[in-house]
C-alpha cells in the first residue's frame, strides 16, 4: 500500500472512527446512565416502589447495561468494520434501550399497564440488533 492509498482513504478512516467514537459515547451514556438508575431504585426507590415495580426497574436496567455493552462493541467495530453496518445495528440497540427500557421504566414508576405494551416492539429491535450482528459477522 503506497502513501497516496492511505490519503486518499484517510477520509473513509476518520468518518469510521467519528462513528466509532459516537457509539462508544453513548454506549457509555447508557451505561452510566443504567448504573445511576439502578442505584436510585435500590437504595432511593426502595421504599417508594412496590416489589413488583422494583423488578420490572431491575429488568430495565438489566437490559439497558447489557445493551450499552454491545454499543462500546459496536463502537470498537466500527473502525475496523464496515460503518454502514454497524450503524444499523447500533440504531438498533438504542431503539431497543429507549423502547424496552424506557417503558418498563414507565410502567414500574407510574403502573399504568399500556407502556409495558411497548416492551416487546423494543424487544424486537434488540432481536434483529443481535441477528443483523451475526450476520455482519460472516459477511465480507
């Protein structure tokens, strides 16, 4: 590879690396974000929720961190796979989280029944982030 490749291609590598950057950000947004909600509802909340809301709070949680783990993943992907991909696949990680974790967040902190309807529209984006990353893959 000469040095004229490597120019001509720097502005391929940077835009990689500037998706890198934004999914690992926000991964760690979510994160931080899964962390301090976790320990509001254990040691704030406590007493304030039923056992049945606090559960379905441990749940969001739950899978808001899991899921900020695989956006740092598709954050370091990023710079070496294709970035089209891993885009799709990290929209679809935080649709999962806003969805999923965010109705169950509103359903255990207000128990009104109908955001706990939206839990498995954000599942599913959660199923198709995980599939979409499986075939990544095995995709050249």
């Amino acid at each position: 590879m000469t040095v004229e490749t490597l120019v001509e291609r720097a502005p391929e590598t940077e835009h990689r690396w500037d998706q890198a950057r934004k999914w690992i950000a926000l991964g760690a947004v979510f994160g931080l974000s899964g962390v301090l909600t976790g320990a509001a509802g254990a040691h704030l909340l406590e007493s304030h929720l039923a056992a049945d809301s606090l559960d379905t709070l441990e749940t969001a949680v739950r899978f808001q961190m899991y899921h900020a783990l695989a956006l740092l993943v598709v954050g370091a992907l990023s710079g070496t796979w294709g970035h089209r991909r891993l885009n799709l696949i990290g929209w679809l990680f935080t649709a999962g989280i806003l969805l999923f974790s965010g109705s169950l967040y509103l359903l255990s902190f207000t128990d009104i029944g109908a955001f706990g309807a939206v839990a498995p529209i954000g599942g599913l984006a959660f199923i198709s982030g995980w599939g979409s990353l499986l075939i990544a893959a095995f995709r050249k």
